[in-house]
C-alpha cells in the first residue's frame, strides 16, 4: 500500500505547519505523538475488509510521559476507541481515509 502526495492534509496536520511534502508532515505527526505518549498500544478489536475499504475498530492507550506539541507531560494515562477506514485505489495505493 502506497500513501499518495496530499491525499490526507487534513487527518495529519502539525500545528503551525501547512507546508512541506505530505510524508515530511506525518513522520513529524508520529514522531511528536510517539514521544508524548511512548508507550502508546493499539488494540485490534476487529477488521472488515470489503472490495475497496478496510475497517478496523481499536481501542488506544498510553501515558502522557512527554510534551505533546506545547502540552507538558501530565503523567495522565489515556485510552479511546477509534475506527480507521482507508479507501484502497484499483492501483494498490490508500485513498481518503475517514
């Protein structure tokens, strides 16, 4: 699966940076999160797979152990359910995503 250029510059964005290439953005999106929470676990509940979609519902949890863009750790422990829907193109490459 391939991401293509600027097909997500609303799902990743980095406070304060609208410019640079659409990867540059999500390496730095992952990493700030990865830091703020470094033990951060993702739980497959379940995934549906259809002609052009993949369905997963997760549950998400980890520990504020880091600074968060400009939140300083709290030490707070977090937990969320959360669905991903990417949409995979005829070519292989991951469309819009909800």
């Amino acid at each position: 699966m391939q991401f293509k250029e600027g097909q997500f510059p609303k799902l990743y964005e980095v406070p304060g940076s609208k410019e640079g290439r659409f990867i540059d953005r999500l390496v730095i999106s992952i990493f700030s999160l990865r830091t703020a929470f470094p033990n951060l676990y993702y739980e497959e509940l379940e995934i549906i797979a259809s002609e052009n979609e993949v369905i997963s519902t997760l549950i998400v949890t980890g520990e504020h152990l880091g600074n968060f863009f400009v939140i300083p750790p709290t030490g707070r422990k977090i937990a969320y359910q959360a669905i991903q829907i990417p949409r995979i193109g005829n070519d292989g490459t991951q469309g819009n995503s909800r």
